[in-house]
C-alpha cells in the first residue's frame, strides 16, 4: 500500500471505528428494555389509590 492511501485509510477510519465503538458500549450501558404493562391507565390509578366515597364514611358512623 502508498503511505497516502495508508494515511487515508487510518485518517477516515479511525473516526469511524472510534463512533461506532461508543454508539456500542452506550447501546450496552442503556436500561433494558422491559415489556410495558397494556393495562388501561384507569386500572393503575384506582389499584393505587384506592377512592374513597363519602357514602361509606356515613355508613361507618351510622352502625355504631
């Protein structure tokens, strides 16, 4: 090989090579990608948060 192609080669190369190493290792780094939950929104909520209604606060009080 010319020493203007060699040049060249390692010129051109060696950035590519340098980019495309560390598109890998952040590719191997990043958060594993999970399955998502296609659960309505509204399931989420109401499992969380459970709602409380006036109705049954009387109710309480009433059987005393």
């Amino acid at each position: 090989m010319d020493p203007i192609v060699l040049v060249i080669v390692v010129v051109v190369g060696t950035p590519i090579a340098v980019v495309f190493a560390l598109a890998k290792s952040a590719q191997l780094r990043g958060p594993e990608l999970r399955k998502e939950s296609r659960r309505p929104v509204e399931t989420l909520v109401t499992e969380a948060i459970p709602e409380e209604h006036p109705d049954d606060a009387d109710a309480d009080k009433g059987a005393s």
